[in-house]
C-alpha cells in the first residue's frame, strides 16, 4: 500500500537505526527520580510495605494468574453498550463481586477493581465527574471483600484506562492535568485499599508516563503494573514498539510490563518475545483478548476457546511472561483452563 515510502525508510539502514535510536531514547533521556522513584527508593520510603504481597506473589515461583475480562462478563449480565461500567460499582455491586468470584474461583491470584474509565474525564461524559472517589473507592472495597470471601489468596489490582483523551503534543489534554487526573482515581484506588495499580490498555507513551507519575504522587510505593495494547503490526496505535515500551516503562519504576488487549495470543506472542530479548529482567505480563476481534451485529465478538487460551498460556510462560491472564472475551472458563494449563499441581 505505502510501497514507495516505506522503501525510503528501510532503504537507508543507518538513518533507520539513528532515528530509532533517537526515537527510543527520547522518552526517558530525563527521568526525575523525585516524579519517578526506583525500586530501592520506593522500598525505603514505606519499609517496601506497600509491595510486599506482590513481591511475596512473585516470590513464590510464578507463573501467576491474572484474571479475564470484566467489560464481556458485564454485558453477559446486562450492561447496555455505551452505559459506564462504573455505576455498577454502586447499583448491582453483587453483580460485579460474582464476576471477581468467577475469576477467582477459576485460579486468579491478581483481580482487577471495575474501575478502567474511572477517571473524571471519562466519568464526566456521562456527568459523573465530581463521583470519582466514590465510584474507584467502592469498586475497591469490593473486589477486597470477594477476595476476603474466597479466601484471602488473591491480590486486588486497582485497574486504571486510558483517559479518553489524547496527551500533548499529539493531542491536547496538558501533561500536567493527565497526572493530576490519574492521580485522583489512583488516590480514590489506594484509599479503598488495593494491593497494587494496573495502568492498562495504553498505546501512548507519554500518557501512560502521566499515569505512573499520577500513581506515584498518590502512592510512591504500591507496587504498579503497566500493560500496552499492540494492535497495530506489532506497535500501539501510537507506534510504540515493544522494545521502547518495556525500555520505558521500567525506567519509570513500573514493577511489570507488558501487553493487554489487542488482537489475540498470537500477535500478542512475539510481543512479549521482543520485550524478553530487550530486557531479560523485566517481569513481563500477558494479558491478550480471546482471539481477534470480529464484528457481528455491531458487537466485537471474539472466538478463541478455552483450549486455544490453555494453549497460549504455556506459550506466553515460554517466551517469558510472568504473569499470564486473559482480556476481552474471555470468560472464567478461559481463565480455569488457563490456570489448569499452567498451574497443573493446583487442580482445578
Ligand atoms: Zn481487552
């Protein structure tokens, strides 16, 4: 399609390598350490308290399981498309606590808080910007009481989206503002006593630099995990390459990187191999949809079943991955199988 071009970008190997060099670079060539603290500062601020049940899950061995997608199981319950998932926190909260059961129940050892369009600027399109702390504060009392309930074996992830909006330079949301709104939801998160952030399905870097550094102001030591979506050949939407992402995100302190979403396992799969060659220390998650997405009757409806996601837990564990879980369209049954795959001595 864009023949002649990309013969001119690959046609000089050095001036492609110079710009990715340059291109790679630029996101972090001036980390501030006060904005962005590393692992030894963050430990030395709290006595490392705030990490200490997610360094106690890696330490025990991994793979760990992540849980499956909430959006899919909501709308299986009755969730009309367009209405803000959020709500539910507050009116059908024993809905939201059987999805977590679900998962749990299926072998998760990390959930996640119903909270991913928790922010004031996605909550302020459908009025309820001045309801944050409310709606992220409950959704984690929540998930912590499902957690308590079957047993207090699983770590609640406080789950954090993108803004909805797009950050300068490429769009127009101010830096500034894009961390004090992730800030805000991290902070509601925190209070309601989560174990740890997941920042997740971001395709810009410089937005999810805003939501780490927003973490970090509300809580310098929680332990953080930040997933890219890779829907793009390879890159975000954004054209972020798994190298630059994982060279980034650990550079800003994340305590795991990875993908979610996207076009199922199998591009996700290389992903995460390219992060492995690039940083053979990361902790690196993944998290895929249950397969491409096809549109049918105006729904994405995705078609991989349980044996396939079985399937591509083992190969995610293979290429790398630490922490394997599952996306949208997936179900407890993909996260049983999932689990059962990699986890054989547990059982079912
Ligand atoms: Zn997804």
């Amino acid at each position: 399609m864009d023949g002649p071009r990309r013969r001119t970008r690959t046609g000089d190997p050095d001036t492609q390598q110079s710009a990715a060099a340059a291109r790679s670079a630029e996101p972090f060539a001036a980390v501030d350490p006060a904005a962005f603290p590393d692992r030894e500062t963050r430990r030395a601020i709290d006595g490392g308290a705030a990490s200490a049940r997610f360094r106690e899950l890696l330490d025990a061995g991994g793979p760990v399981m992540a849980d499956g997608a909430m959006g899919t199981m909501l709308f299986q319950n009755g969730l009309q498309f367009g209405d803000p998932p959020e709500v539910w926190n507050l009116t059908q909260p024993e809905i939201i606590r059987r999805i977590q059961r679900g998962y749990l129940d299926a072998g998760s050892q990390i959930i996640m808080t119903n909270t991913f369009g928790g922010n004031r600027l996605r909550l302020a399109l459908h009025g309820l910007s001045a309801r944050v702390d409310e709606l992220n504060r409950t959704a984690a009392i929540l998930a912590r009481a499902e957690v308590r309930a079957a047993g207090d074996h699983a770590l609640v992830a406080g789950d954090i989206g993108p803004s909805g909006e797009i950050v300068a330079p490429l769009g127009t949301l101010d830096y500034d503002i894009a961390v004090d709104v992730f800030r805000e939801q991290a902070a509601s998160l925190v209070a309601g006593g989560v174990d740890l952030i997941w920042i997740e399905t971001m395709s810009d870097l410089n937005e999810i630099k805003a939501a780490i550094e927003g973490v970090r102001l509300a809580a310098p030591g929680i332990a953080l995990i930040t997933t890219m979506t890779f829907d793009t050949r390879g890159h975000t939407m954004m054209g972020v390459t798994p190298e630059q992402a994982v060279e980034a995100l650990v550079a800003w302190g994340a305590d795991a990187v990875g993908g979610n979403c996207g076009n199922g396992p199998d591009e996700l799969l290389p992903v995460i191999a390219r992060m492995r060659a690039a940083d053979p220390d990361a902790v690196l998650v993944a998290k895929s949809n249950a397969g491409m997405p096809e549109l049918v009757d105006m729904r994405a409806v995705y078609k991989a079943d349980s044996d396939t996601m079985a399937d591509f837990a083992i190969r995610f564990r293979d290429a790398g991955a630490t922490i394997v879980g599952a996306c949208c369209g997936s179900t407890p049954d993909h996260l049983r199988a999932m689990s059962a795959a990699l986890r054989p001595a547990r059982g079912g």
